[in-house]
C-alpha cells in the first residue's frame, strides 16, 4: 500500500471514530492490565463478564493480593486458560505492590516482567494508560495488516514493525484500536464485510465478499 492510500485509510477511519476507545471495562490502570491479561485467547464480552464481579470485591492490587489463587479461578473460570490466568494475576499484583508500590509502571521493560505480560499487553497499557503511540498486534490486527497489504509480515513483530513505519504519525496514537475494531466488526475473519467496508478500493485484498445485491 502506498504512503498516499495508507494516509486516506486512517483518514477515513479518524473520521468515523475519532476517538476509538478499548471495549474492554476498567476504572483503573491496575483493573485494565488485569482485563488485558485475561483477554489473551478470549473475547473482550467474555472478559468483561468475568471482571465485572471481580473488579467490584477486588478494586485494587491490594484487595485482590487479599484472594487465594483458587479465589481469583472461581471469578474467571468462565474464560479459557482460566487456572494459568489466575496464577498470573495473582503473581503480578503481589508483584506490582513489591516492585512498583501497587501502581501500574510507566516503562515496558518493568512491564514485561510481570507473568502473563508479554509485548502485545505491554503495547495496549502503554497505549491506554500512558498515551504512548504503541500498536499491540492481537488477530485483528494482524489479519487487517496482512490481507489489505497495509504491513503484511509472516510474525506480530514484523507487522508491528511494518506499521510503525507506515502509520503517519498524526495517526499513531490511535491506529491501534482502529485496526481492531476494523478487524472485529468490518475485516473479518471468515467472512469480511467487503460492501460495507470504508476502505475497499484502498484495500489489495483479492478475494473480496461480492456485494450481494
């Protein structure tokens, strides 16, 4: 794709969603790195289901220091790798307290160091919380990268790579949620929304979803 098309891509989607937010429910740093956590190999709905009830007994780190592991599984069994994903928040908010005194750190290297934190969530807190112009490559993201020919790359690195070159910088801060809504609700997986899609003439997708009228 070309500087020009990937400028009147982001244009186009800047002007539907100005401000895209996560869809993911939090009230605090602390609650939306435990929800990204969580939402590895999980959906945003299904994550939201679970953390509901458990952000409102454990609000904080040191509420939900307070649990047993076992404690934290039956709030979260509803999600896949559930027992794994207690254990994590369960390290990380014991470290988080050690470490950072509760607060979630402004720096990737400290964020990488806690269980269940690898690039991608670093990326989305970075992002969210700090305003850092980060894109975490998730499914979405990765398939839109690939298929409209925007940052095709064969790992998450490559087309995180691919698209911090390409996105313009005026664009950055939010190309990250663009990218997954698209992904989500418009570029999907098995069957893209083509005829509706904003960005279908831009897009080097060959084989697109005929309209059907």
């Amino acid at each position: 794709m070309t500087p020009a098309k990937v400028y009147e891509f982001f244009t186009r989607l800047a002007a539907i969603d100005p401000a895209p937010k996560t869809e993911l429910n939090y009230a605090t740093p602390y609650q939306l790195l435990v929800a990204v956590v969580l939402s590895a190999q999980a959906t945003d709905k299904g994550v939201n289901r679970a953390t509901g009830p458990l952000f409102q007994a454990c609000p904080t780190p040191q509420a939900m220091a307070a649990l047993s592991v076992e404690q934290i599984a039956d709030y979260i069994q509803t999600i896949g790798l559930y027992r794994t994903k207690a254990k994590n928040v369960a390290t990380l908010t014991q470290l988080l307290i050690e470490r950072h005194n509760g607060e979630v750190p402004h720096d990737r290297a400290a964020l990488e160091a806690l269980p269940g934190v690898g690039r991608k969530t670093a990326n989305v807190v970075l992002n969210i919380v700090f305003g850092e112009p980060t894109i975490a490559v998730d499914t979405h993201i990765f398939r839109v990268g690939n298929r409209t020919g925007l940052a095709p790359g064969k790992t998450p690195e490559a087309v995180e790579q691919k698209l911090m070159k390409a996105v313009p910088k005026e664009f950055r801060l939010h190309a990250h949620h663009w990218l997954i809504l698209h992904g989500r609700y418009t570029c999907r997986a098995r069957t893209p929304d083509c005829p509706q899609c904003i960005v279908r003439d831009l897009c080097a997708y060959k084989e697109k979803t005929p309209d059907k009228t």
